[in-house]
C-alpha cells in the first residue's frame, strides 16, 4: 500500500490520503479526477481496472484503492 501512497501523493501533493475517508462523497476527487487516479494505478500496477470497479465506492479512500488493486492483480 506505501507504493499506492507515493504514487497519490506524486498526482494530487495537495491531498493526505492517509488521513481522507470520503474522497468522493467529499468532494476532494471528482469524476475527471477519478479518471485519473484510474489511468494512474493501471500504468502503476500493471492492471486493468475493469467497468465493475469504475464506481466511487472503490475510490473513497486509499485502503478502498488498495483493496480494488488487490482484487485485480
């Protein structure tokens, strides 16, 4: 997971996402924003994220992102 934080913190340096819960529901990430976080952890991780997990539940948080990576590696 350290991995997925440096990587967040390299495309939004504005945002502790060790400390954000509702990313979305927050407003703190928004659908483009969500895009690319997306583009981010494929490129990063060597995944594909699939149309199952483009939903905002998956991006609350960086322990949701963590789990979603998980699933699909």
């Amino acid at each position: 997971m350290d991995e997925l934080i440096e990587v967040l913190k390299e495309t939004y340096p504005d945002i502790d996402f060790t400390k954000e819960k509702s990313l979305i529901d927050d407003g703190i990430i928004d659908s483009v924003g969500m895009v690319t976080l997306i583009s981010v952890i494929e490129d990063r991780f060597d995944i594909s994220v699939t149309m199952e997990y483009i939903q905002p539940s998956y991006f609350q948080s960086v322990e949701n992102m963590w789990e979603m990576i998980e699933e699909l590696m």
